[in-house]
C-alpha cells in the first residue's frame, strides 16, 4: 500500500519582502532618487546627523521618510525645516520592510535627489531587510562603546558608510578607537567610517562628499 504523506511548502518571508525591495529600487533609480537606508541603535543621533547632511546637499532635494515603532517628534522636527518628511510607525515591529517603503515613496512623490529613509533604532533587524536602498549608512556612537562591531556584526557588514558620532566626547568616555577600526575592518574592508559630532558639526562636508558622489 502507497503512503500518503503531507509536504508543507513555505515561503521565505524574505523572497517576498527582497522582491518588493527590488521593484522599489527600480522605481527609485528611474526617478533620478538615490536611497540610503539610516540605521543605528536608539540614541546614536540619526536624526541629528540627516539634518546637518541636508543643510548641507546644496541644491540636491531631500526626502525623508522616518521609522519609529510610535510617536513622530522626528518627523515633525523635520517638516519644520521644510524638509518633505513622512512617518511610518510600526507599532512594536523593530524594521522597516519593503511593503512599507513602497507605500511612503507613493505618499512622498520623489523626483530627483536623495531619499534618507530612517530605520526603526536597532542594531539588529533593519541590517537583514532589504528596503529598496541603493546604500547602507550605519550611524555608531563613542558613547555606545567600542564593542559593537563584534556584537552587532551584520550591521557593519552591511554599511556602505559608517558615521561615528559625538567624537566631540572622545577626551571623557572609555572608547578604544583602534578596537573599533579593527573589528570594523575584520567585517567591512571598504566602507569608509568618518568621525562626526551632531554638537560641533565637525565631519559632515566629508559625509555629504560621499553622498554627492554616488548621486552623481
């Protein structure tokens, strides 16, 4: 006698959100939009850091679009610059996904220039989900510590930038920079890692270079 067995099929939840990501990037780069994905643990100043780069694109349009898993005080900072910015909230999903980009480039209607989408604050999730970027921008702190390469490995992986902000704390916090650099480069061989402060300003232009010539 024939047995009758049951085959489960399942799909990757990441097939079906890379293949929005991908349908989201074609969309971006056929309208003159370069896409970077901000990431970076809750504190690290990434909202900070995507005001002093936008002072600074020179003629370049900036578009936002700002992940949190509740409130919008980003967005509204943001809005209040004049810089056209929309809000996703997840509600507790610790990333961004594909699906919901593809709703806020709707929302925004980008045409030429940049487009900053901010992760949710987190070290983890939003380095696996592709989101329809054309970069990776991963923002670290001196006050985070000097481990975080080797505990968050993918995140620096991943970067195509790696912005280490609040430098300006160096001379009181406990950060060993060559630790750092070694465990950034051990992943990472390429991306370059530009020290900024959000207080002083210091680093950005250098930032800002890297972004204008990838738009280019």
């Amino acid at each position: 006698m024939s047995e009758n067995r049951e085959i489960e099929i399942m799909e990757s939840v990441y097939d079906k959100n890379d293949e929005v990501a991908s349908k989201i990037n074609a969309e971006l780069t056929g309208k003159n939009i370069y896409a970077i994905n901000v990431m970076g643990a809750p504190g690290v100043g990434k909202t900070t850091s995507l005001i002093q780069i936008i002072k600074r694109l020179d003629g370049i349009t900036p578009y936002v679009i700002e992940g949190d898993i509740e409130a919008d005080f980003d967005t509204k900072t943001l809005q209040s610059l004049g810089v056209k910015t929309v809000q996703i909230n997840t509600g507790g999903a610790c990333h961004l996904d594909s699906p919901l980009i593809g709703k806020a480039v709707e929302e925004l209607k980008v045409d030429n220039g940049v487009l900053f989408i901010e992760n949710i604050g987190n070290l983890v999730c939003p380095a696996e989900f592709m989101i329809g970027e054309h970069a990776k921008m991963l923002i670290s702190t001196v006050t985070e510590g000097s481990d975080k390469p080797y505990k968050y490995p993918l995140a620096f992986e991943k970067a195509n930038i790696i912005i280490l902000n609040k430098c300006d704390l160096l001379p009181y916090v406990d950060f060993d920079e060559e630790f750092f650099m070694k465990g950034v480069r051990a992943l990472n061989k390429t991306a370059p890692v530009i020290k900024v402060s959000g207080k002083t300003e210091e680093g950005y232009d250098e930032v800002v270079a890297w972004i204008k010539e990838r738009v280019k």
